[in-house]
C-alpha cells in the first residue's frame, strides 16, 4: 500500500528571530523609560546619557546574559535608526532659514572644518580609519546619532562595532565636559546670553548636552542654542549621502569583476528623517501629536544608547589607549573653535 506524505510549509526564521530579540528589547525599553523618568526628577540630565550609563553598568556588572543580547543589539541598530527618523519632526526649515546666511555658512564650516579636520588629526595620531571617521562624525555633527548613523553606512556589518561603541563613549564624555566649560567661558568671555547659546549649540555633540548648557545660560540662550544645534542635525542626511556613496564606490573597487551588493545611495533611515523634515515644515502637526512623536523619539533613542552601553566593556575600553581620547579632545577643540570665531562673526 503505498504511503501518502502530506506537503508542510518549511519554517521559516522570522519567528524565533523575533522571538530571541524581544526579552533584549523589553529590557532596553524598560531601561529607557527609567532614564526618562530620571531625567524628569533631575532637570537638565538626558535621558539618553543615563541610559548609556544604565547599559555601561549592566555590562560590566554581568546584569546582561546570552539571551538578552540579540534584542540589546537590535535596540541599539533599528531603534536607534527609527529614532533618528523621529528626529526630523523637531526640525522646522523655516527657523533654521531664519537663523540667516552667515549662521548658516558658520554651520556648514563648523561640520565640514570638523569632518576634515578629525580626519586629519585622526591620520595625525594615528587613530584606525573607521574610529577616526565616526568621531568626527559624531563630534561635528549630532553626538552618538551621527556616530551610529555613519557606521550604519560604512560598516552595515558591525565588523567594527567595538569603533561605534568607542566613538560613542568619547561623544557621552566629551559632551558633558562641554556642559560645563561652555558656560564657564562664556561667562568670562563675557559673552551675552544669545550668543553664547549660539557658540554652545555649534560646539557640543549632542541636543540633550546644548539644551543643558542653554538652561544654564538663561535668557535667549536655550532657543539660540537649539536652532543651530538643529541646523547641525540638518547635515546628518548630506553627509549620511556622500558616505554611502564613497562606501559603494569602495565595494565596486574592491570587488573587482563581480556584482557586489552595494549600500543605498540613501540609507532608508536618513530618507524617513528627510521625509519627517519635510513634514513638520510644511503640514500643521497638532501639538499634542507632536508630544507624542517627542516622547517616543526619546524613548527609541534612550533604549538604543542603552544598547550601545551595553558594548561598552571598560576592560577593553582602557585597551583602546590614549591616541583616541587625544582625538577626541582635539576634535572638541577644533568644532568648538570654529563655532566661536563663526558666532563672533557671525554675530
């Protein structure tokens, strides 16, 4: 008698893929929203800075086991990235035109004359490639965003994912130096309010250290600060572009004959952060939405910082050696050095 078989579908992945990612996510999620409600009974502290504490913490106190860790590292790649398409809808083109030309042309100095600038200082010193180029990214540009960003482009793989947890590291130490002195030198600078807002929002990497140092300035500082830091934020998606193009150009390069898979000219993350931009430039948004899309930002940033803390052995951290604290500290100098003259010109 001949036997019947009954066709059943292959399994697929997908399934216990997401499965093995959610306990990592709920984590990073629930350690997000306890560095946001830090940040709310400590005014002035990010919520984000906590969470890479939280995540630096539990990584070398052994909190993170095996099965967290697919969820951890899906936070801080695809949250991190809906994040920073979030973002956008803090960005108005109308208030950043109104900044005027000069400011303007003193934000494209700042981030280009830092780029450029790391980089050379980085060849200079001697810092690995990929290192020198997210720390410059991540300090001319928008912090521990611009540096997960650019290693979204050039390094897709994570091949050098201990550079990105690195390169984020320095953005949290070097940022929260600048909390202090930028106020420091401004008040013996002798500088007024709005203009020292501006010179604080060209000079520091992240938004959540520009707003601390505009509320400790007072006055018109915190809205001066924030305007430019945001220009700032505008050149993730340009200088996101001319990555990607330069990584494609490598890969076709490398890969001789054969039809390598090349990035997108336009990762899709900074085409959603565009499209944000656009929306909240040109269609009324209801404030209450707004809110919404404001706490969620911080929300999807916080956990993927916690994921990058997570990465942050301090072991392996104080193997990296001096040459990239140096470049950090040199590039903080020359970002915060082009932003003072440009303001005082500007200005």
């Amino acid at each position: 008698m001949a036997s019947t078989t009954v066709d059943t579908p292959a399994p697929t992945t997908r399934t216990p893929r997401i499965r093995s990612t959610m306990p990592g996510v709920a984590v990073a999620l629930a350690a997000a929203v306890a560095s946001m409600g830090v940040g709310l009974l400590v005014p002035g502290l990010s919520a984000m800075l906590v969470a890479i504490i939280l995540g630096v913490v539990a990584a070398n106190t052994g909190l993170v086991r095996a099965p967290l860790t697919p969820g951890i590292s899906f936070a801080a790649k695809h949250l991190l990235r809906a994040g920073i398409v979030l973002l956008g809808l803090q960005l108005v083109l109308g208030d950043i035109v109104a900044l005027g030309a000069p400011m303007l042309l003193v934000v494209l100095a700042i981030v280009t004359g830092g780029i450029f600038g790391t980089l050379a200082l980085g060849r200079l010193f001697g810092v690995p490639r990929q290192l020198r180029l997210l720390i410059a990214c991540g300090f001319s540009i928008c912090g521990a965003a611009a540096v997960a960003g650019a290693a979204g482009v050039t390094d897709p793989d994570d091949k050098h994912e201990h550079d990105t947890v690195t390169a984020v590291a320095l953005v949290v130490i070097f940022g929260t130096i600048m909390i202090f002195a930028v106020p420091g030198i401004a008040t013996l600078m002798g500088l007024d309010a709005r203009t020292a807002g501006m010179w604080g929002g060209g000079a520091t990497h992240e938004i959540a250290q520009v707003v601390a140092i505009g509320g400790v300035l007072g006055g018109g500082a915190l809205t001066a600060a924030v305007l430019v830091k945001l220009a700032r934020v505008l050149m993730l998606a340009p200088v996101m572009a001319v990555l990607s193009i330069r990584a494609r150009r490598n890969a076709a390069a490398s890969a001789g004959q054969s039809a390598p898979k090349l990035p997108p000219i336009m990762p899709l993350f900074v085409v959603g952060f565009l499209a944000t931009v656009l929306l909240r430039s040109f269609v009324p948004l209801p404030a209450l939405a707004l809110d919404i899309a404001g706490q969620l930002q911080t929300l999807l940033l916080a956990a993927a910082m916690f994921g990058l803390g997570c990465g942050v052995r301090i072991a392996q951290l104080r193997k990296v050696g001096a040459r990239p604290f140096a470049l950090a500290a040199a590039s903080t100098l020359v970002v915060a050095g082009i932003a003072f003259g440009g303001v005082l010109i500007a200005s």
